[in-house]
C-alpha cells in the first residue's frame, strides 16, 4: 500500500510508519495506537478480500461511532 499519494489511506499509513505507538482512536475509554489499528485493519481488509476473491471498487459500511466502525472504515481503505 503506497503511502505517498493524498488518500486518507496514505495519511493513515504514514502515522503508521512515523508513530506506531502513538494513539490513533479513543473510543469509549479504550485506546488503540496507530500500529494495533494498522493490524486489525489489514485483517479485515485480508478476510473481506479473501471471501469476494480479490480487491473491491466499492464497499458499504452501515455503523456508529464505534470502533467497530472505525476499523471497518479503515479495512475498506485497505480492501
């Protein structure tokens, strides 16, 4: 995953590689950083792209503020 194109993806890849242990999403009183985040998401991404059998143009993502939703925005990014 490139991480030097504007894309919200590269943004977040970036704070990836410059600041793995620095927090990236408080919700509800649990905290992820940018690294625990990073490895959940590409998980997802990973299982979402292994059950439609490849990457996706296009991807719906119905939820709350909740960091189930978050990590499933991110996952979509990486899909």
């Amino acid at each position: 995953m490139s991480i030097s194109d504007g894309s919200l993806r590269a943004g977040f890849l970036r704070q990836v590689a410059l600041r793995p242990n620095a927090p990236a999403l408080a919700v509800r009183g649990r905290i992820l950083t940018y690294g625990e985040l990073d490895g959940i998401a590409r998980r997802w991404a990973g299982a979402i792209m292994e059950r439609v059998g490849g990457p996706i143009a296009r991807m719906g993502i119905f939820g709350s503020r909740s960091e189930i939703s978050y990590i499933a925005a991110l996952a979509a990014l990486y899909s």
